[in-house]
C-alpha cells in the first residue's frame, strides 16, 4: 500500500510526539488511522506537502534511501528577489556546513494557488518575495532551506509538490489518497 499525504504546516512526520517531549504536538495519527503504514521519507514541522506512506518496507527504502535519488520538487517562497547569479549557483550546487550539495533543478515561477497557510507567512511591505520551483535529489535535514539560505534568500515558505512520479496533485492539507505503487 502507498499512501499520499498533504502533511499541513506544523505537523511532525511521525505517529507519536513521545520522542519530541511535547506530548500536544501534531503528528501523522491526527490525520492517518491506517494500520502500518510508516512515512517514507521525512519532511520538517515548518514545511507542508507531499509525505509518502507505505506498509512496504522494500519500497520505503526505494523511494528514501539516497542511493536511489529520487527527485523532489518543492514550491519555495524566499523572501528577496532572486537574481541570475542566484538561481545559477542553487542549479551548480552550493556549499553547506555538511558539504556542498548536487547540482539542482532551479526555476522561477508565478506565486501559485495555495491554500492559506495557519499561521500566515508573515509580510514585509518594504521587503520583496519571490516563488521558486527546486527539484534536489538528496534528502538533507532542511536542506532547501538552508541551501536558499546560503545565496541569501531565506525561506518564507516551502510546499513539497512532488517525490519521484509520485504528486500532491489537488489533495488538501490534512487528506490522503492510496495510489498505486511505483518507484
């Protein structure tokens, strides 16, 4: 079985906040009550989207594992306004404190049409924003975040619309679908 999930903001990638220390914090079991199923893959508390869920171990490992870069493409608002130099060295790669990443795919987009975030980003009248589509094949911890960071545009929001062949497609913050399993 593999389930696709929009996971909301705020909402960790794991069925019990025992190991947080924060027994009220939001998990996977507020939304999911499907036996065995495990996230395949992680994504932030601070970031919305896509999260894979599978009771298949061997796919688990095929879609998270590193060795078999499975593309995944998120929908970034940074705050600043990217320029050429900026999007060509998030495209070459760029140097964090764990070692430079991948080369990534890396384009502007139009703001797209998201539901509302809770809580809002916030906004700054004196400080543009900008909407960018990276697609990275490493899975590093917040590592679009940081990577945007390292050229100088922080991340305002960050929505993963895409794992692999897998999509978010039109599915709502808090719904799933089964889909069928391909990898």
């Amino acid at each position: 079985m593999l389930v696709l999930f929009n996971k909301p903001y705020g909402v960790l990638s794991q069925f019990s906040a025992a190991s947080t220390g924060r027994e009220d914090a939001a998990t996977l079991a507020r939304f999911i009550a499907l036996p065995g199923v495990y996230p395949a893959g992680r994504l932030d508390k601070d970031s919305e989207g896509l999260l894979l869920l599978t009771d298949d171990g061997a796919l688990q490992q095929r879609i998270s594992h590193p060795r078999h870069k499975q593309w995944k493409r998120y929908w970034v608002q940074v705050e600043g306004a990217p320029t050429a130099d900026d999007l060509a060295a998030l495209r070459d790669g760029v140097v964090l404190k764990d070692g430079p990443t991948l080369p990534a795919r890396v384009r502007q987009i139009t703001p797209p049409a998201l539901w509302p975030r809770d809580p809002p980003v916030r906004y700054r009248k004196s400080v543009p924003d900008a909407w960018l589509e990276i697609a990275i094949r490493e899975g590093r911890n917040r590592q679009v975040r940081r990577m945007t960071a390292a050229v100088g545009l922080p991340t305002l929001r960050l929505v993963r619309i895409a794992v692999g062949d897998w999509q978010l497609g039109d599915l709502r913050p808090g719904e799933y679908r089964w889909s069928g399993a391909r990898g």
